[in-house]
C-alpha cells in the first residue's frame, strides 16, 4: 500500500532533531554568559594584582624583602575569590634571577582563580622592576 | 460510474453467471472505494487533541529555551557593560591620581569612614586648557546619586567671578582685603559623565590611595577594589 503521510515515528524524530537543533543554538547564550563571567574575573584580578603591586612601589627598595608570599585567599574584601603569589627577587643585569644582592629587584605577581570554563585562562601575571636609588 | 445501474436483460448460461459475478464484484468494489474515502474525509477529535497536544509540547519546549536564552543574553549584555564602565572609570581614576600633585579631599585613613568622591591636583598637561596659564588645575570624581553617573569635573580656583576670572590660585589660598579673610571658589571648566550604573564609589588612604567602586545593573553587582600609589606629593 503506498503512503500518503507522515507516520507518527518519523514526526516524532523529526521533532526530537528540531528540538536538539534548537537547544545547541541557544546553548550559546549560557556558554556566552560564563565567558562574559570569566572576563570579569580576570578584570578584577588585573585590579587585586595591582593592588599589591601599587602597594610594593610604595616602598623603598631596603623594604623589598626577596622571597615568596602566598596569599589564599587575598584579604582585601573584593579579591577574596583569588590567590595572589607574590615573589620578588634580586635579578642581574641580564635579568635573570639571582641569590646575590644586587642594586635591582623584580617583583612578580601571579593571580589565580577557579575558572568555570576549562578553555579560558585561569590566572594573570604581573612583572616589573625596582631599582635602587 | 452510476451506482443505480440497472441490469441488463438476463442471459442463460456460463454468460449469465459470468456477468452476475463481474457485477457482484464491481459492486463490492465500489462499496469498498467508498468507505475507505469516507473514512479519509477528516481527521478524527482524537488525532486532533493527539497532534495539538505534541504541537503545544514542542511550542513550549522551544519557549522555554528561548525565554532562558534571552535571559542569559541579559545577564550578559548587563555584566559586560558593568564590566566596561567600571574598567573605564577605575583606569582613568588610576591614571590621573597616580599623578596628582595634591589631594584635595580630607580622606580618611582607614575602611571605616570612606570618601565618596576626590579631588586632587592635576599633574598631567591640562590640556586643552593650557591657554588659561594657570598653575593649579584641579580634578574632582563623584557619582550622581540619582543618576547613579560617575561625573569627572575639571576646575580652576579663582577670587574673581569664574565669568571674568583671569587669575587662578590654589584651592585653599586665602586674601585678606580690609581685615576680611576671602577665600578662593571653585570654577567649573567642565563636567563630563564618564561612567554609569555606578552604585557606590568609596575612597581612603594617603600615600596609598584605595579605590572601591561597586556597580548595579539589572539587580546584579559587581565590585572592584585597587590601590594607587600617588609618586608626585
């Protein structure tokens, strides 16, 4: 016997397709959303790293002390979400790390956070340099 | 063909069965052919309410998703734009108290009893205002409570009318004419928005100057805090 329509399986598939179809293109916009959130971690973090780092050239380079601070989770109230790694060192004049005083420290500052997104990046790092005067 | 046909004359013989039978059949099969029409004429209430049903289901499935989809796209055009304003607004601020030459503002040194506005010394080359020949431009922040606008003024301080002012002083410079002590009055140069759905803007410190600026969009917040260390006092 010929078929004149539809049975009710095909209809059924086809909707199950249209409604997969339709479900991976809205997805964009959460997946959007927790990439948008992702931005503003790492904005924030830009500013806690700063604020350590705006704290630090406030000293004097005798106030420096080399070696590492961990910081987890950072005091300040707006950055508590975050660890902070801060290590300063002497470095020589070709930049490279050194134990021996020198007249130039580097400061490096490492944020880190729990990123939702596996693909985006999860800390930001900071370098810069002191020297004496 | 007519379904009244009237039959032939009767014939004797294998004809006549043969003719019979052919006209059984034919009636059969006519009789057949109307009923399986009649049956396909319409649907029936149950493949009616079957088929709105899943329709109303799908409809619904699809709804959902785009309700729940328009709603992260909200989330996200308000975060992002947050994001931006206070971006914008906390780099200038940066920018320019890094480089102030004074603080203006009686800030308190600790959390407890913060600032909601600043202003300071401008230490950069107050462009485009060069030609008034001042040597003291002033910078105030402070957010529009109504408007929930962070405004970015640009002053000078004067003794004379700001309309006529062609002399400009420092802001707490005084005169004494006649034993009278007069004091200098800000004039506004400009005053720009430079930031919106700002909630809260909180300021302290000296040397160190921290920077809270809490935003509101949509009944989300968001909140950043950094220092700047000002280099030129």
């Amino acid at each position: 016997m010929p078929q004149n329509g539809f049975s009710l399986i095909e209809l059924m598939i086809a909707i199950a397709i249209i409604i997969l179809g339709i479900a991976i293109v809205l997805q964009i916009f959460p997946g959007s959303f927790s990439m948008e959130k992702n931005t503003e971690w790492q904005t924030k973090a830009v500013f806690c790293a700063q604020e350590k780092m705006e704290a630090l050239l406030a000293l004097s380079f005798a106030e420096l002390t080399p070696g590492t601070t961990q910081e987890n989770p950072v005091p300040t109230p707006a950055c508590q979400a975050f660890s902070r790694t801060t290590k300063i060192s002497y470095v020589d004049a070709n930049l490279n790390e050194t134990d021996s005083p020198t007249s130039l420290k580097k400061i490096e500052i490492k944020m880190q956070w729990n990123s939702v997104l596996k693909i985006a990046p999860n800390e930001v790092s900071f370098v810069t340099l002191f020297a004496e005067k | 063909m007519p379904k009244n046909k009237k039959l032939k004359p009767q014939k004797q013989g294998l004809l006549a069965d043969n003719i019979k039978l052919i006209t059984i059949m034919k009636k059969l099969y006519y009789l057949q052919e109307n009923i399986q029409y009649n049956k396909q004429k319409a649907f029936t209430l149950v493949e009616l309410v079957v088929t709105i049903g899943i329709l109303t289901m799908v409809v619904g499935i699809i709804f959902a998703l785009y309700w729940t989809s328009q709603k992260f796209y909200q989330l996200t055009e308000s975060q992002a734009e947050m994001l931006q304003n206070s971006r914008v607004v906390l780099e200038r601020m940066n920018r320019e108290i890094r480089q102030a030459k004074e603080i203006v503002t009686a800030l308190s040194q600790s959390p407890d009893n913060p600032s909601s506005q600043i202003e300071f010394q401008d230490g950069h080359h107050p462009s485009p205002y060069d030609y008034l020949n001042s040597l003291y431009y002033y910078i105030r922040y402070y957010v529009s409570t109504t408007t929930g606008e962070m405004h970015r003024q640009y002053l000078v301080y004067c003794f004379d009318e700001c309309s006529q002012c062609s002399n400009f002083f420092k802001w707490n410079d005084i005169q004494i004419i006649n034993g009278n002590t007069i004091t200098t009055h800000p004039c506004v140069l400009e005053d720009k928005i430079v930031g919106e759905f700002i909630k809260e803007l909180k300021i302290w410190g000296a040397n160190i100057i921290t920077i809270v600026l809490q935003l509101e969009k949509s009944s989300r917040q968001i909140e950043i805090q950094t220092n700047v260390f000002t280099r030129n006092f």
